[in-house]
C-alpha cells in the first residue's frame, strides 16, 4: 500500500508528544480534548490544527488577493474588476455592430454631450462628454441588465431606441451625429476607432476595460 508521509505525521503528531526548545509540549491527543496551550507545531500544517481560525482566514482572503491581482493587470480600482471585464466582453460581442455604427448625440445648453449606438444585440453603447473633460467616456449598457430576455419587449425597445432623435429649438438641444469609419483592436484591452465628425476624422484609442478615451488624433477618413 502507497504511504503518505504528510498523513503519517499526522496521526502521529495527534497522538504523541512533540518536543520543542524549551522541554515538553502536546502538539495534539486522539480523545479530542484541547491541546497544551504551550504547544509548538513542527510542521506548517499543524498550525491549521491547533489554530483553525488561521485557515479560516487564510481560506477568506484568497477572493480578496485574486481581485487585487487582478484589477491591477487590467488597470481598474480595487472591486470593479468583474464589472470592467464585463465591459470587455461586450466590447468584443458587438465588435462588427461598431464597424460602420453611428452615433446619434445631443448636446444641452451646458455642453453635456450624451451619444449612443444600439445593435442588434439589444446592447447600447453611450458616449459622454462633458466641458472639462480631457476626451470623452463610453459605456456600454447591456441588453440584459435593462429588459430581459423577451423578444416582443427586445423589438420594442430597439425600435424606440432606433427612432431619430429631434432637435429642439426651444429647449436648447442640439442632434450631431458621428459616424464610425473604421475599428480594430490594437493591444490587450485597447480598441481604435476613426471617427468621422463635422470637422473631420480622427482617430481615438478606447480602453475597453473603463471606457476612457487614451488618445486621440486627426486621421485621414479612410479605412484603417
């Protein structure tokens, strides 16, 4: 029969005495009653033993160091990583709806800027700016988190959506439009996309991951 060795020290270390270096100490008894309080374990794992809050612990803190390791490779603050990797996927998931997409944007009397684009999917992605802004922020909105999953509430809410928007004079709105050229990825987790505006093209670089617009450039209005 296959031996253990890990086993065999612990059935040995729960039924035997363990010297340390200042004479005599119970590392563990068989009839399950506490052990010595002077008691010092030989091996890491038989602190688990004496100390089964110290597992507990050790058990509770790997989500924690698994978020940490990972908002850090992707860029984002500490808890929001499955959120920005959400983004990511729908990213990915609407890729050919953004390569000739347009956005429709209306812009109030304080120069909040608010554009969108909706695919097939039912997901929408908005575009914002605002004036202090360095570049503008995208988010998408998911088809799911907004209605569900039935089809007849689906065709009702891209109809309503796919509905051109008015500009009204009286309140102050202003509708621009901004027409998708060209997209590709270009890195982990970066999207370029050129843009065709009223005052030409240009080039933007969007981390997918937090919809933060990273550069942005003049382009020719020519495929990319």
């Amino acid at each position: 029969m296959r031996s253990f060795p890990m086993l065999a020290e612990l059935e040995a270390s729960r039924s035997t005495l363990a010297e340390n270096g200042r004479g005599v100490a119970v590392v563990g008894t068989v009839d399950g009653n506490a052990p010595d309080v002077g008691a010092t374990p030989r091996k890491w794992w038989q602190w688990f033993l004496i100390y089964p809050a110290i597992g507990v612990a050790v058990l509770g803190a790997v989500p924690s160091l698994v978020e940490l390791v990972t908002s850090y490779r992707i860029g984002v603050p500490f808890g929001h990583s499955a959120d920005a990797q959400g983004q990511r996927r729908l990213w990915e998931s609407n890729f050919e709806c953004l390569q000739k997409a347009v956005f429709s944007s209306i812009t109030n009397r304080f120069q909040v800027e608010i554009g969108s684009v909706v695919c097939p999917s039912g997901d929408v992605l908005l575009r914002c700016n605002r004036p202090g802004w360095q570049a503008p922020h995208l988010r998408w909105v998911s088809w799911n988190d907004v209605v569900g999953s039935e089809n007849q509430e689906k065709v009702s809410w891209l109809n309503a959506l796919g509905r051109p928007a008015r500009a009204e004079g009286s309140s102050g709105f202003i509708h621009t439009q901004v027409a998708v050229v060209c997209t590709r990825w270009v890195g982990n987790g970066l999207l370029l996309q050129r843009l065709a505006g009223p005052y030409g093209c240009f080039d933007q670089v969007i981390n997918t991951y937090n919809g933060f617009v990273v550069s942005s450039r003049p382009a020719p209005c020519a495929p990319c």
